[in-house]
C-alpha cells in the first residue's frame, strides 16, 4: 500500500504549478504550466504530471489546498484554500526555519512577507496595481528587444556597463530601452538596466530583515537576478530548492497540517 | 471547487425610514430649484451648511451626488467625460465623476427619484477647502459653467491644535459670506434662526456619535458599511429636525441590539478599522468579504468626521468656524494619529484596514509613514489596499481579496 500524498495548486495569474509531498513534508512531485485559458484543465494537467512524478495516483491523495489569484475558481480535487501570502511563508519557512523576509517574484506580482522566528507572518506587502518589476516587466521587454526570456541572463552578464532605466512604468521603460537601442547602446547593457530596473522596484517596496528569502517563478529562472539582488542588498540571500514551487508547497504543506491536526487521513478527496 | 461562503450581515430596519427622509430632502431640493421664491445653494460636506439653512437655501452637497455616482457605478464611465476636458483622471473622482455626469447630462438621482432629472440647478455654490483644494476648483467650474457666484472658506491645513488664531480667521472668513447670502436669499441673516440650526446641527452630531459608539460593543452593531449608508442625513440633512429624529430611532435599534448581543457580522472574530474613503462602488462586496472572514470593519475615521462636538448655540458662527476646524482631514500626522490611537483603544481594535484612493491623497493616511509609525506604537497590524473611491479603473478586486484575505490570516495567527 503507498504512503499517502499531500498535494498544493497555485493556481497564479501567469502560471499552474502543482507539488505533491510525502507525510514528511518533502516535495516529491512537481509541476508547472502556463495557466492560460481554461484553468480546469491546467490544474488537471499539472496534478497528473506532479503525481506521476511522485509516483503515487489520485487515490493516494489524503489532502489538498488551492492557492494563488485562481484559487477560488477553479474546480479541482480540494474546496480548502489558503491565499498565496500565506502559502509562500509556509514553503519558505519549511526550507529556512526562523526569522526571514521573503521576497516572491511572481508573473504578475510581487511580495514581500516577514516571518518571526516561529514562521508566524508579522507583515506582508504586494505591489501596487502595477506591473513594475514583475515577470509581466521582463515579458513586455522580452518582447520588444526580440530577444526569448532565457538568453537575457547570459546576455547580461555579457555587459560591461549598466543603462539605468529612469522610469517606473513598464511602457515608459520599454521606449527608454528603444531609445538607448537608437542610441547605439550595447544590448547587453541595456539588459543589464532591466533587471536592474526591476529588482530595484522589488526592494523598494518594504525594509528587509537579516536573512533574505527569494522565491518564485521569476526567481527560478533568472539566476542573474538572483546574485544582482544579493550584491544589492549587500549579502548573500537565499534560495529555496524548487523557488517557484514554494507557493504550491505551502499549500501542500497547509494540507498535510489539516490532517495532522485533525488526524483524519481519509484518502476520500 | 470551492463553495461561495454564504456572508453573514445583518440588515439595520431603520433603512427604510433613512431612505424615506433621504428621498423627502431630494424632492424638496428639486421642488426648491423650480420654485421662484426659494434659493438654492451647493454646499461642500463639511461646508457652512447651518449659515445656508438659517438663510432658507434648500441646500445640495455634490460630495453626496459624487457618491451616489460611485454607489451605483457610474462613475467609471463618466469620468473620463471631464477628462476630456482637461481634468486629468488622476484628481478627485467626486469631481470628475460629478462634472462628467453634468456633461453627460445624467445623474443617479433620476433613476432614484422618479420625475427629478438632475440635481437641483443653484442660485450660489459656497465651499470650504477644509476637505480639499479640489472642492474649489469642482465648484469654479460650475460657476462659470451656470453663471453663478462662487464663495467659500480657505482653510488653514496640517495644523495640530485649533487655535484662536486659526478660529478667528475662519470666523471672519464665515462672516465675509454674509452679505453675499443675504443678496442672494433677499432676507438678512436671522441670528436666532443660526442658532436653533446650530443647536439642530450639534443635536445630530451627538447622536450620530452615539450610533457609532455602539460599535464599540462586542460584538458591534453596525459595520463600516453600514455607516456609509447611515450616515447620509448627517451629511445632506445636518441642522434639521428630520436627521435628529432619525438618528434617534437609529440609536435605539443599535441599542437593542446592543442589550441583546447581536453582531452586525455573525460570530465576530476580528475587529478592524478602516481608514481613508470607501470604495463606493464596492460597498457590498467589501462587506461581505470582511463578513466571510468573520471580520467586522466597525469603525472608521471617515463616518467618524461628522462628529462636531464644537458646535455651539450661543456662539454659533465662531463655533461653527472651531467645528470646521476640527475636521481630521484638515489635522496634522501627528493630531490624526493620536486620534486613531484612541479610536483603537476604545473600540478594540485588532487591526488596521487604511485604503489608499489613488484620486484622493487628502484621505489617503497611508503616504507618509502613517502606518508604520502607528503599527510601532501601538503593536496593531494594518494593511494598505490600493484603490479609489469612485474610479474603479484603480480597483483591482483580486489584489484586494487576497490583501485581505492574507491580512485576516495574518490576524489569525496571531491570536
């Protein structure tokens, strides 16, 4: 007979990501997709992917918890949910026990979350209604300067200088970054502004305590903007396993709670 | 999928008489308009009001009108009529929305109010800046606009104590008005009739202070939201005898909820203060996520700043200038904050709801370090929801959701 699965859905503006943990809490299944336009069937796909990773089916599931902006949208295995804030503290504190600010680089928004020792939140911020140094930032300049997502890191650290972006608004930055092109400005350069640009917003938004947390898909992808954060604040931060996971393990993690506390594991879900 | 969670609010019977004497004033308003013997007059909210009823002006508040644009949500669609025309989207949206309707030649109150088709058209419009410097420019416009004379009060700002110094200017800034009134009513100021306004004026305010004071029960009465829609007679009907007796009959059914322990929010868990405007054109959605989360917003500085204890029948007009004066809004951080502090300590608060309204900074607490100053002090969480009083173009309701949901849990863990 198999050990039975806890499962987290972050269902978040930008992307599906589905984990899938053992009694111990330990992440063994995971997933991610576009979240798209039919959010049923994106958390199907990401809950067959994550279980068949784990190597367990649905009947091995005791519980579950839905988080991110979709959570209460969408039909799946669970009605329990629990809001990102809250989900993204629980993953983080479970990789890094005591006090932490984490900071979440997400595709449509940001936040940045204290813990006390004991993982309990003391604050929490997300960004204004405003995609400045979100994914959707680095997707739009993606975008313009034709250049995939995931050659801008190494063209950053190709550069040599830094074309600092003046602007707070995404569209207002994107015509700097074409200006500074008309301009002859190396592209490297300009990358390099970019996640400058972004990373500063970030930082801007609340104080951060000793030890720094980064997570999120954006996070998980850009290690280039993972050591500018860390020369910024002017330490070493760090890094959950599976950064853009720790949402969906928090929500997992909530789930294996409900059923340690109430000591029902039913496998009924 | 998850269940929709079946909000628990509790309905104030009282409704159906405010709606009544809410309904009388804008007949009459509108009767006042057509008559060829009666005045009519536009007033700020926290204007000078009582002069303009003791001179017999039918008196209109646009404030109010703006937010019956927002209640009903069609304020988004307007203001960017007055846009057009020059008034950037980033100013007051009472304003916009207000001047955008006008344009549009529409209004709230014709599908309120059958056989009123606008607000009524005035003979004089007085302001007070005491709210803002946007009332001014909102009341210029009509001016030139309908080729009517424009007066009113420039108020001191950002002070912490109301001096002498500050009531005297504004006393005599009321008594400039005089003459200007009394061309406009054809009747000379009857000092007996200021001060039985006055006298009605100071009578409303203190029962409207004891309604909110309920609140300070647990569990509370009456909600944030609920006082938005009460406190409407406080503001369009303040120094009249309709608004006295009303608020009477709304203090006793709080009471008797009161004496029979019945919460506004069923099973009241967590006790909030909202700071700043409401967002008009979500009243009942806020309601019911703060009533999902067994969240009770039962007091705000907002419904608060009717309360003039100032007000004073033997000395009406100077106390009409220290009331005015005593507005929250006009104070300094460091008046407002001693101010919220008692407010938390009376009510028992557990955590602090401030809505920053992207068009309304001088209601918005939360730009200069409020928050965090009064969360140090005080050891009480708060939380910042983006969004705008009437505009709901700056409203992301899946960002305030989570804002609130994640501060509820927050709470939570905490107790």
């Amino acid at each position: 007979m198999t050990e039975p699965v806890y499962v987290g859905l972050d269902m978040g503006a930008s992307r599906t990501k589905v984990a899938v943990i053992d009694r111990h809490g330990v992440l063994i299944g995971h997933a991610v997709k576009k979240s798209g336009i039919d959010f049923a069937a994106t958390a199907t796909f990401c809950l067959d992917a994550s279980l068949e990773m784990a190597g367990v089916n649905r009947d091995d599931i005791s519980d579950a918890v839905a988080t991110g902006y979709g959570r209460n949208n969408v039909a799946f295995v669970t009605e329990k949910s629990k809001t990102e804030i809250g989900c993204h503290a629980k993953g983080c504190h479970y990789s890094f026990a005591g006090e932490i600010t984490i900071i979440d680089i997400g595709g449509q928004d940001n936040k940045i979350i204290k813990l006390d020792a004991e993982g309990r939140r003391d604050s929490f911020k997300m960004n204004r209604k405003c995609a400045a140094g979100t994914g959707a930032f680095l997707e739009e300049m993606s975008s313009r300067l034709d250049i995939p997502l995931d050659e801008m890191n190494n063209l950053a650290r190709q550069a040599t200088e830094m074309i600092k972006l003046g602007s707070y608004c995404t569209v207002f930055s994107a015509t700097e970054v074409l200006e500074n092109i008309r301009h002859g400005k190396p592209v490297a350069d300009i990358i390099k502004g970019i996640f400058y640009s972004m990373i500063q917003r970030v930082l801007e938004m609340d104080s951060l305590t000793e030890k720094v947390v980064l997570s999120g898909g954006v996070v998980a992808h850009n290690p280039y903007l993972v050591e500018m954060a860390a020369e910024l604040i002017g330490r070493p931060v760090l890094i959950p396993e599976f950064p853009q996971f720790t949402g969906a393990h928090g929500a997992a993690l909530y789930a294996l709670d409900a059923v340690t506390n109430t000591g029902e594991d039913s496998k009924k879900l | 999928m998850a269940q929709e969670k079946q909000p628990q609010r509790k309905k104030i019977e009282a409704t159906g008489q405010m709606m009544k004497i809410m309904s009388d004033y804008f007949y009459d308003l509108n009767d006042a308009a057509k008559a060829p013997d009666r005045k009519v007059a536009w007033c700020t909210s926290v204007g000078p009001a009582e002069l303009l009823r003791a001179m017999g002006f039918a008196v209109h508040f646009p404030e109010n009108h703006a937010a019956m644009l927002g209640a009903t949500r069609m304020a988004t669609e307007l203001i960017p009529e007055a846009t057009t025309i020059g008034y950037s989207p980033d100013i007051c949206s009472y304003l916009t929305a207000d001047i955008g309707a006008y344009l549009k030649g529409v209004s709230p109150l014709a599908k309120a109010y059958p056989g009123i088709e606008a607000p009524p058209r005035p003979d004089i419009l007085v302001y007070n800046t005491n709210q803002c410097r946007d009332v001014q420019d909102w009341f210029s416009w009509y001016a030139k606009e309908l080729d009517v004379p424009c007066i009113g009060i420039t108020s001191p700002k950002n002070f912490t104590n109301v001096t002498d110094i500050l009531i005297d200017d504004v006393t005599r800034q009321i008594e400039a008005l005089i003459p200007t009134l009394e061309k406009i009513s054809g009747q000379p100021l009857e000092l007996q009739r200021l001060r039985e306004t006055v006298a009605l004026s100071r009578e409303c305010t203190e029962l409207w202070r004891q309604v909110l004071e309920t609140a300070a029960a647990s569990p509370a009465p009456l909600t944030f939201f609920d006082g938005t829609i009460h406190m409407g007679p406080a503001v369009v009907l303040r120094g009249t005898r309709q608004a006295v007796d009303y608020y009477q009959q709304l203090l006793t059914e709080l009471t008797q909820r009161m004496t029979d322990k019945v919460g506004a929010v069923d099973s009241e868990k967590h006790r909030i203060y909202w700071e700043g405007m409401p967002v008009w054109g979500r009243l009942r959605q806020h309601s019911e996520l703060f009533a999902e989360l067994q969240a009770s917003v039962l007091v705000s500085t907002y419904c608060s700043s009717w309360i003039f204890p100032d007000f004073d029948a033997k000395d009406p007009i100077r106390s009409m200038a220290k009331a005015y004066l005593g507005l929250f809004i006009v104070r300094s951080d460091s008046y407002k904050e001693e101010y919220i502090k008692e407010m938390l300590r009376k009510f028992h608060i557990d955590g602090i709801i401030y809505h920053d309204a992207k068009t309304c900074p001088c209601n918005s607490n939360s730009r200069y370090g409020m928050p965090q100053r009064l969360e140090k002090e005080t050891g009480i969480p708060s939380q910042v929801i983006s969004g705008d009083l009437n505009d709901l173009r700056c409203v992301s309701d899946e960002q305030t959701r989570t804002n609130v949901e994640a501060f509820i849990e927050q709470l939570e863990e905490r107790r």
